[in-house]
C-alpha cells in the first residue's frame, strides 16, 4: 500500500538520510526504532511533505511521486490520504477538543460541518474522550490532548497514519494510556508507521520493526524476527539497552 524509495536528506553538509526504503501493506503496523540523531523523525517528515527531501521516492496506492519535486497540490494530495500525530500535540489552545478534531476535517478535508461534527464525535469516542468534547487543552492531561491529537488523525480514516513519537511529551505516569489508544487502534486494523523509543510496546504491537541508526535502515523484519533473531550485532547491541531480560534466540 505504501512504499518508500531511496529517501536522501541533508541539512546543510549533515547528511541525516542516505537513501531509506521500505514497504508498509494495509493493516501494518510498523515501529521505527533508534537512537535520538538517527533520521526517524526526518524521515517522516519528509514523507508527510512537512521537509523536502534530496532525493527518493513515495507510492501511497495510486499516487506516486519524487519527493524532491513534489509540487504542494501533488503534496496536499497525498495528505488526503495520510494522518500526522506530532510529539508536541499541535493542538489550538483556544478550541475545545472537539472543535479542533472538527477543524482539520473541515479545513484539511472540505468536510461540510454536520458531518465534520458527526466524525468527530466518533473519533473521540474511539480515544475514550467522549466525556471530554467541551474541555479546552488547558483543562485536559497531557496523555488526554495527545489522544486529541491521534482523534484528529483517524477522524477522516486515512490509508496510513504516521506518528513522530506520540509519548516522548508525556510524564511517564500518563504514557500508558497513549499506547493503549494506539493498540486499540491497531487491533481495528488501522495502518500506522510509529517512530517510538517504547520499545516493549513496539515488540508487543508492531507487526513491522525498522532498527535505524545513523541515517539508513539497518535492519528491518517482523516483530519477531527483530526482537528474537537478529541478524545485525548493531541492532542487538541498541535492542540490549532497552531489555534487560532481553533473551536471543539463535
């Protein structure tokens, strides 16, 4: 359903993709994982359009496209058809979380408001904030304004979400209920390509794992290929960090 070319991206003489690919079928969900500094969250901003990449290409059904060229109509097309979660929320601090759930539809997607209404009444209710529809951001934890975030993502059904690692905001205390609305979500079915330092989670949830590290793809393979029978000592070494009962399986 989704796949990624050979994405290159520099900032200045930093080179900090060095040609990316890989694939995403419908109902994946794939965790990318890796140090802070290894191209995850570039990478999905240059998919989303957010940076213009050197080089590469993306395919998102029938769409396709270079993404150094990518003209913002073509741009806006993909996002059509893709949601964004950001780590920070990017919520409207003057509207309530209904309306800015009902915002990106209306504005993003041309939704006419009843049904902009309707769908994002259901999408909230899908993140358990349906108690929670006139409370402003200010009046809310930060794990319920990240479930916002992801309600405003899911709202107009997208092919795939992409996440920029939805809990690095988060006292620890409030992350729990952030990955368990995205596992709710996963058991639904729906597409999703988190970048994520959770890595219990990844290993419990993904079906899909990406080990990045200094701006390639390292390795990649299901869940369980990464997490009990890597082939890279790199990824094992990252993996060891994260899992003190890490336990191989030769």
């Amino acid at each position: 359903m989704l796949k990624v070319e050979n994405v290159h991206k520099s900032f200045g003489k930093n080179q900090v993709l060095k040609g990316v690919s890989f694939d995403v079928e419908k109902g994946d969900v794939v965790a990318i994982l890796g140090s802070s500094g290894s191209g995850k969250t570039t990478l999905l901003r240059c998919l989303e359009f957010f940076e213009k990449a050197d080089d590469g290409r993306i395919e998102l059904g029938e769409l396709k496209t270079d993404l150094k060229g990518a003209h913002k109509s073509v741009a806006n097309q993909f996002r059509q058809h893709t949601g964004f979660v950001f780590q920070n929320y990017n919520l409207f601090n003057n509207k309530t979380a209904l309306d800015n759930v009902k915002l990106g539809l209306i504005k993003g997607h041309g939704v006419d408001k009843k049904k902009a209404d309707e769908l994002a009444r259901k999408a909230l209710d899908k993140v358990g904030l349906s108690d929670r529809l006139d409370y402003y951001p200010s009046e809310l934890s930060g794990g319920q304004q990240q479930r916002i975030g992801i309600a405003r993502a899911v709202a107009f059904e997208p092919d795939v979400i992409f996440m920029d690692e939805p809990t690095s905001a988060l006292d620890p205390e409030l992350v729990g209920e952030v990955l368990e609305t995205i596992k709710k979500l996963a058991e639904n079915g729906i597409t999703m390509v988190i970048v994520t330092h959770e890595i219990s989670f990844a290993r419990d949830v993904a079906t899909k794992v990406i080990y990045m590290d200094e701006g390639v793809i390292v390795e990649q393979g299901t869940s369980l290929e990464i997490f009990s029978r890597p082939k890279q000592e790199r990824t094992r070494q990252f993996l060891s960090r994260f899992l003190a009962d890490y336990d191989y399986v030769i």
